[in-house]
C-alpha cells in the first residue's frame, strides 16, 4: 500500500487497513506459553450482557438463506442454529502483561465438555460486532469466547496482541467461569481480518490449538509504516510449519481498489497467501465467497466509518454472512468435534451456494 501524505487521509488509511496487521512469534511448534512469562491472567467478577446487539434481528434474516443443497438428515445441520440453547454473554477481563483485555463467553446450555473455540475481531473492531456468528457456533456445542486485545489507531503491536490472546487460551482453561466446561485436548482460534492473522500467530507458538478458522485474513503491517519487529511480515513463515486443520473463508472484491485506492484486503496479503503457504497441514480448505466483501463477516457490514472504507461486493450482505456462519460451524464440528458429516458442507455436494472450494487434500 502507497501511504498517503496528508495527516487526514493517514486516519483515513490506517482504518482502512482494518485487519492487515499481525505479528509473529517465535516457534511453530513451541508447547504451551509458560504462564509465568506471561504474568498470573486475573479476571474481573463477571457481569450477564444485554442481549447482543442488532444480532437477534440479522439471525433472523439469516433464516430465510437456505444454501445450495438439503442439510444432510443424520444430523443438525450447520447453516442454522444448533441443538444448543445459548443465553446472553458473560463479560469479563483478562489482565496479563500489564494489558487487560476484555473478552466475551457464550456458553451453551447443559454441562458437559466442549471444544473451546477463541475469536480475535478484525482492527479497530470489537467481538461484539460478531456476536450472532459467535452465539451461533455456541449453539452448535462450543464454548465461544470473544476476545479484545488492546490496540489503538495509532499505535499498536501485533507481537503484544497475539501474546495477550495467547494469555486468554491460559485464562479460559485455568481461570475462568466456564474453565469446568472446555475440553483442553479441543481449543480452536479464529479470527476476522488482523484477528485472522492473530490467531495464526496463536497456533504458530501455542501446540494447544488444534485447529484454526480465518475469516478474510490480511498479512499486512502497521499503517504507513509497513512491516516491521511488531507487525511483521508472517506469511510463508508462520503458516507453513502448522500441520493443524486450517479452514480460510475469504473474498476477491476488496483484493484492489478501495477508497483513496487502498484496497482493505491487498491481492499480496490476503488470504489466498495464506493457503498458498499452508502446505504443512494435513488438511487445508479455501473458501471463496464470489459476491462478498471484507466488512461482510460482521453481523452489521454497515458499521459506520469503519465498514465505509471498504468497497461494498455484489452479493447479497445477508447471504454473505450466512455463507462464512455456515463454513465455521461445519470446520469446527468437522475438527474439533469429529462430526464426519460436515465433510459434504466444507468440500462436497453441500457446500454452500456462492463459495468455491480449493482444499488439501
């Protein structure tokens, strides 16, 4: 990207860049983070959530998107809400590094053990602005917890974000309200945009992760100043070494272009990059969703100066969304769940309307 010279369209550029930030960190197959190096995570008394944002009113339109073929009959099938009952979010704070990190628990009903899977939102984004997708995976019997390292407009390390995402993995299995409910042998990270390339940086150094679901990933660095020793460049090196699943659901239509020609997911950075370099998984899948655009993962795509800075795609916002909520919950029943089922929805007969499929094998 070409940075701009007048200090407006800096802003401007930087909110653009939504998610094309990340940092590496150092070994692929490093074990679990020492939980000393990292600092004791605390966590404030949770508090119950109101309910969660516009989603209830975006599920609802989400209903009438069938995909392309009947959901298979042995089971619950993953384009629409599981078997689950999911009640408003548990908020709370991780606190480790000197940095307190908000997050955000849906737990399903019942209480049994369930994969646990973390969500890292896109820059300048909040898991709020993903809850329905979160409630919806949820409900499919997963312990979901957003999370929301600390980073601002203007300065921001990638290196500190992922490290502190890695302290919320420590946080969920050892500390926290739903700590008795996560089966550890079964946690999966997963992001939008920079939170794609976070969580990538997640499961490159922490051997708990098992499986990794991205939504539009961007291997950008920080604003004008690019790459750099806290927003490094991370792709071929920090995905190549991942032999865990990885699922990479991504769009075309903000590959250039964009406003002030700053397209929101670079051609060079986006996530075909990352399943071009994921040669080391045993199973590797590439979704493309022909009429989305970048901001078309949140609930709301239209949400304000942020969203506006991306070209809007051709499809249909709604349908969009349904496609990628399908994807992740048939990903993560399929490899954290070992639901055989969701194979026909992530490579076969079912996959939805609107995506194409490249996979490994």
């Amino acid at each position: 990207m070409t940075p701009c010279s007048r200090s407006f369209v800096h802003v401007l550029w930087f909110a653009s860049v939504l998610l094309s930030g990340c940092s590496d960190t150092p070994g692929s197959d490093a074990g679990p983070l020492d939980a000393a190096a990292l600092d004791t995570p605390g966590v404030d008394a949770p508090v119950a959530d109101a309910a969660t944002e516009d989603a209830a009113s975006t599920d609802a339109a989400l209903e009438d998107v069938a995909s392309s073929v009947d959901a298979p009959s042995t089971t619950t099938a993953p384009d629409g809400p599981g078997p689950f009952s999911v009640g408003a979010p548990t908020m709370a704070t991780v606190a480790a590094n000197g940095r307190n990190t908000p997050v955000r628990i849906y737990q399903p009903s019942g209480a049994e053990r369930l994969p646990l899977v973390i969500f890292l939102p896109g820059f300048q984004l909040t898991s709020a602005q993903y809850a329905g997708t979160l409630e919806r995976i949820a409900s499919h019997g997963f312990v979901v917890i957003g999370a929301d390292p600390t980073g601002s407009l203007f300065s921001v390390s990638h290196v500190n974000m992922a490290v502190d995402a890695a302290a919320v993995l420590d946080w969920a299995l050892t500390a926290s309200p739903v700590s008795a409910r996560i089966d550890g042998a079964h946690v999966a990270m997963m992001g939008h945009s920079l939170g794609g390339k976070l969580s990538t940086m997640v499961a490159a150094m922490d051997s708990r992760v098992g499986a990794l679901m991205l939504f539009d990933p961007v291997n950008g660095g920080a604003g004008p100043s690019g790459y750099s020793a806290t927003a490094p460049d991370i792709v071929p090196e920090r995905v190549t070494p991942l032999t865990i699943p990885i699922g990479i659901a991504g769009e075309i239509n903000n590959a250039t272009g964009g406003s002030f020609g700053m397209s929101c997911a670079p051609a060079a950075q986006n996530y075909t990059t990352f399943y071009d370099a994921a040669t080391g998984s045993g199973w590797a899948a590439e979704w493309t969703l022909a009429g989305a655009d970048h901001m078309d993962f949140l609930d709301d795509p239209n949400c304000g100066f942020t969203c506006s800075v991306c070209t809007d795609g051709p499809g249909d916002d709604v349908a969009q969304l349904a496609i990628a909520r399908t994807l992740a919950v048939a990903f993560l029943r399929a490899h954290l769940s070992g639901d055989d089922a969701m194979t026909p929805w992530l490579l076969g007969a079912s996959v939805p309307s609107g995506a194409t499929v490249r996979h490994r094998p």
